[in-house]
C-alpha cells in the first residue's frame, strides 16, 4: 500500500511538472515567434503581430509563477516577462521584472543578463546617468561572464557615441577589442572607433582604425565597408595616390561586383580631385550609361551638375543635369538634393534678368542679393566675392556699396583666410564710408581707435546724443543730434534708432496732449517699416505686429531701446528688403493640396472663440509644410496651437508654385470654427 502511494506521489509530481513545463514551453514559443517577427524591422519599429505574441507569452509565463512559484522554472519565466516587455518598448515594466529576479533569486544563472538589462531599460527610458552606472558595475564586475562585460563596453560606447563624447567612446570601445578580441562585439566595436574619429575629423586615426577591423575576422560587407571608409580618409587628407589605390583594388574583387557603381564613383571622385575634370565627366557619363534609372547612375548626374556650377561655372548645363538626377531615381535623397539646386539656379537666373543695363537701385539690389545667393545658398565663395567687389566698383553711391565691401571683406579674412586682401577692403570702407554702420567692424579688424578720426559717425554721434539726454539732461542738443543723425546717414542702422528716440522724448519730455507724440511714431513705422523700432512704435500705438515682428517686443526701458551694433561674424542684410527678412514681399500661398484639419480643442470649446490665425509657412520643395509662425493671435494659446499644428499638417502642390519662391515663407490663414453639437449632443468636429 505504502509502495503505491509513493508511486503515486512520484507519479503525480512527474505530470505537474510537465504540466508546468509545458506552459512556459508555449510561453518560450510564443516569444520566439515574436521575435521571428521582429526581425528585418527598423529600429524602433514595433510591429503589431509581434506585440500580441509578446503579450501571449508574458501570459503563460505568468501562470508558471503564479501556480508554481517555486519551481525551476521560475526564474526562466521571470526573465522571459521581462524581454517581452523590453522588445514591446515597456521599458519600466521590463526594468521592475529583472529588479524582480535579482532580488527573488539572486543565484539564478540569469543574473548577469539581468543587470545588462537593466541598464537597458534605465537608458531607454532617458535615464542615461542611472544607465552609465549601472554598466560601469558590470565592466568592472570580475563575477560577470565575459559576454556580458563586452556587451557593457559595447554598450557604454554606443551611450558616449550617440552623445557626441567621441573620446569615451573610444575609450570603452577599445577596452572591449583589448580584452574580448574573440568576441562577436569586438568587429563592430572596432569600426565604431573609425567612426567616432571620423567624426572628430582625424581621418589619419579613422584611416587607421578603419584598416583594423579586418583582424576580427568580419564578414564580406562589414570588411568593405572599413576598407571603403579607409579610402575615404585617403581623400580627406589628400592621399589621392593611396585612396585610388583601395578604390580600383576593390574593381579587380570579383567578390565585390555588385558593389562595383559605388566604387566607380569613388574612382570618379579621386580623377575629379586630381583636377582631371574632363576625364571625370567622360567616367561619369559612363556610370550613368552602364547603371540606368539606379541612384548610382542619379548620384553621376548629381556630381556632373556640381561640376558644371561649381567648376565650369555653366549654371545651364547643370540644372540640366540636377533636373535630369530627378527623373533618374525620383525616391532617392539625393535627387531632393538635386531638386534644391535647380531651384536655386533658378533664383540666380531670376536675379540675374533683374541686373538691367541702367545704373538704377533695382538693379544694386537685384546684384547684391544675387551675391547673398552665391554665398549662402550655393556655397560659392569666389563667386559671391565678385559680385560685392562689381557692385561696390559700379556703383559707389548706392546703399548697398557699404555692405557689399563688408562681405567681402569677411569672405577675405573668414573663408579665404587673406588678412592681406581683408586689410585693403576694410581701408576702403574707412575711406569711402566711414558714416556707415560698417565703419565698427573695420575699425575693429584695422585696430584702430575711433576716437582717432575726424569723420561723423552715426554710433559715435547716437552716443552723444545719449549722453546729452541723459547724462546732461539738454533735451535740446539730444534733439539736434538726433536729427543729425537721421539727415546725414539716412541709411544707417541708427537712422531708425535715432527717428524712435524722438517720438520717446516727445512722449515722455514734451508731452504735448494733441497728437504730436502719434504722428512722431507713426513716422517712425512709415520712414523705416522693416526695423524692429517700428514694431516698438506699432506697440506703442496699440497696434497689431507686422507679419514677421519679433514675438517679444522691445522691452519699455528709461531710455530708448538699445539695439547691439553689426556682427562682424557674418555679413548684415538688415538693409536689404528681401522675401526673407522683409514680411511685406511675403506672398499668399496656393490653394493647398491637402489642408491640414483644425481640430478644436477639447478643452476650449466654451470660449467659442471663432475666426482666424494668420501664419507665415515655409514650403519645401515636395510641397511640405517644414516651419510655422503665428503671425494673427486668438489671444488663447490651446487654438491658436491647434492652428499651427493644422498649417504644419498642410501638403501644396509644388508645381503651381513658383520654383524661386520654393523654400521660402508664405502668408496662410486657418480658420477657426467652434464645433457645433449634433443631435446625440456629441461635438462635430469637422472644423
């Protein structure tokens, strides 16, 4: 009898142990399955199938410890919760699983793994500190597997990586190549290193650590990937001879064939640096030959473009070449790149039929804003300094003479690095213009004093009036020298400052009680409608801003707003009304191709605020909303956000807009309609 029972209690545990196994063997199952599904994906992506196999797993695995919490299947169950919810992105519910393990079971074989995934968790979860720490107790634990303090390095380095502390991450990745060379990790680490000095811009160590990696035994596309890297640094650092040596290697492997357009490109690259240029557009005509309708044969068309602007300077033959890259690869990224050039050839072409034989101020603008183009949308230096130099020789007289000497001094001394070339420019500006606004920054690169010269100058003489405003108290003289300013430097900065000086004392000293102190601001809007002290006087009358005022306003203050002088780090278009800084030449945009849905705010709906937000958009050049400022305020933050959420959301058709105007701003109202309640007293929001 007593043989029975005992056959029978073994007989019974046998099949409850099954029975568990069995539930977290399904778990196991459904986990992989969703790890199957995982695979291939993007990271970040979730896909949906696979967060339902996730969340079957987590179920079963749960039953194991809830009806047998104490088996040898546990822990396995534990931490099999804890990964599903760390694939599934809940990182804090994965993080409070493997915390549970390590306290529950602290011999478990899984204790290791665990505290790499917490450190995990705590990083995903943005807490990088926490994150760090916690790796850093792993690298230096000598209890840990091998594996896991390499993936602590590897992981250490990925943190410092994605910060930009190139240093660190070095540091940790060539911790993990010295200690755990035979690792998996230990390739992809040593590329990491290539990559954090290529980034430092020290393409002599990139080179180097990039020709390391084949000592990790990589695979076939992760060793050509480092010797193409190596080449790469070749160029940067002006080895032509030794980077066409790693390029037309590769061309002989018959194991890198496909590979092949992307190494001729390489080669092409290296003929074109070697100043070959007629050879190099012969090469490329052969790439798009040979690789049709690839983004290999777009890239061609692209680089033939670039060569024709930038080299040959045929503005008509390389848009020819950008709008051929569209149509070759429409998808890829650098036929957008294409299209961005075309469009500003486009604009230069514009520019340049605006450039009329006469001597007029239309056509001083039209030369210097096509200077401005050149050297800030189209990366060409010589150009722009050639266009400056012809608008300051043809035409001295003109407003934009002063600015133009300017910008091309800071092209001398800043991009071309000639002090020499420099020095003349800015003499002449302290010659010709010294009543400028750019006489500061001559002075300061001349090193001299202003104290030094007998000339007006419209700062020194705006100080003066200061100080006998303040100072002194001889409102009259300030008055004086106000004016002063404004009759003899017309065109300079401190003419505006100067014109919004007399409507403050006017307003503060004389007070009159009529309309006087009005009209003194109102001249102020009309003489100088683009500076920041009209807006300063439109606020002083109560006035809305003009499209494209500064969000905050100059701040009342005892005296006049101060307005800081020119930087010298960059050229000054203050002065220049165009599409860019000027709101009036803004234009309307087109009808969109798919308006953004205003959704009123829940939480708004009683204020039954109704009408419209004005905005100014900036269209890109596939039609896309890619910035947005709010312009007409509700005077209620929730639907005037809502608004330009809506404008963001619009799509244009870019077809109908004109190719010069593309990537610039745009006037756009959305309307602002409360919901009405239906019938079932549910709020329609179709506004």
């Amino acid at each position: 009898m007593r043989n029975k029972f005992q056959i029978i209690l073994i007989l019974s545990l046998f099949f409850l142990s099954c029975t568990y196994y069995n539930t977290f063997y399904n778990a196991r199952k459904s986990f992989k399955e969703g790890e199957n599904m995982q695979k291939g994906l993007a990271s970040g992506v979730k896909s949906t199938g696979a967060n339902q196999k996730y969340e079957d797993a987590i179920k079963k695995a749960s039953k194991v410890l809830i009806f047998h919490p104490k088996s040898k299947w546990a822990d396995d169950a534990l931490f099999l919760i804890g990964r599903a919810y760390y694939n599934m992105g809940e990182y804090a519910k994965a993080q409070r699983k493997f915390e549970e393990l390590l306290t529950s079971f602290p011999k478990s074989k899984f204790v290791d793994d665990c505290h790499y995934y917490v450190s995990l968790c705590q990083y995903k979860s943005g807490n990088e500190l926490d994150a760090i720490q916690s790796l850093k107790l792993l690298v230096q634990s000598s209890k840990a597997e091998k594996k896991k303090r390499a993936e602590a390095d590897f992981l250490l380095g990925g943190i410092y990586f994605e910060r930009g502390e190139y240093d660190d991450a070095v540091s940790y990745y060539r911790h993990l190549v010295e200690n755990y060379r035979k690792d998996t990790l230990a390739v992809f680490a040593q590329a990491r290193i290539g990559e954090s000095f290529w980034l430092k811009k020290d393409y002599a160590q990139a080179k180097e650590a990039f020709a390391q990696v084949e000592k990790y035994n990589p695979k076939p596309d992760k060793l050509f990937d480092s010797k193409f890297k190596s080449g790469e640094c070749c160029y940067l650092m002006g080895d032509l001879e030794e980077g066409m040596k790693i390029f037309t290697g590769f061309s002989r492997e018959t194991k890198y064939a496909e590979k092949l357009p992307l190494v001729k490109l390489k080669i092409t690259e290296g003929i074109l640096l070697s100043d070959s240029t007629q050879e190099a557009i012969q090469e490329y005509d052969k790439i798009i030959k040979d690789y049709p309708k690839t983004a290999h044969s777009a890239t061609a068309l692209y680089q033939l473009g670039i060569i024709y602007q930038e080299k040959l300077g045929d503005l008509k033959k390389a848009k020819e070449m950008f709008d051929s890259c569209k149509a070759e690869s429409p998808q890829s990224k650098i036929a957008q790149e294409a299209l961005t050039k075309s469009a500003n050839i486009s604009k230069v072409e514009e520019y340049q039929k605006d450039l009329s034989a006469e001597e007029t101020e239309k056509s001083c603008k039209a030369l210097f804003l096509l200077a401005e183009f050149y050297l800030a949308q189209m990366n060409q230096p010589d150009s722009a300094l050639a266009e400056y130099l012809l608008l300051a020789a043809k035409h001295p007289e003109s407003e934009y003479a002063p600015q133009s000497l300017y910008a091309a001094a800071w092209i001398l001394e800043n991009i071309k690095k000639d002090t020499t070339g420099a020095k003349e420019v800015y003499e002449r500006i302290l010659k010709d213009y010294p009543g400028s606004d750019y006489l500061k920054p001559a002075l300061e690169f001349l090193k001299v004093s202003p104290d030094s010269l007998e000339v007006p100058n419209p700062e020194r003489k705006y100080l003066e009036a200061e100080r006998m405003l303040f100072e002194y108290e001889k409102v009259d003289s300030a008055l004086v020298l106000y004016n002063g300013i404004i009759q003899e430097f017309p065109q300079s900065l401190y003419a505006g400052k100067a014109a919004y000086a007399i409507a403050w004392i006017t307003e503060h000293y004389a007070n009159p009680g009529d309309s006087t102190v009005i009209l003194a601001y109102q001249k102020v809007i009309d003489q100088y409608p683009n500076s920041e002290y009209a807006e300063a006087a439109r606020l002083k009358l109560g006035l809305s801003p003009t499209m494209g005022a500064k969000s905050t306003p100059p701040p009342q203050q005892q005296k006049p707003p101060e307005q800081p002088g020119p930087d010298t780090t960059q050229v000054d278009t203050t002065q220049v009304d165009t599409t860019s800084s000027s709101e009036s030449s803004i234009p309307m945009a087109p009808e969109p191709l798919k308006p953004g849905v205003f959704v009123y705010p829940e939480s708004e709906k009683e204020s039954g605020i109704k009408g419209k937000v004005g905005l100014k958009i900036m269209i890109d050049f596939e039609g896309k909303v890619t910035d947005a400022v709010l312009l007409s305020k509700t005077s209620n933050y929730w639907i005037d956000e809502a608004a330009k959420k809506a404008a963001m959301e619009t799509t244009f058709d870019p077809q109908k807009i004109d190719a010069k105007l593309l990537g610039g701003w745009f006037l756009y109202d959305v309307e602002v309609i409360p919901p009405q309640t239906g019938q079932d007293g549910h709020l329609d929001q179709t506004h």
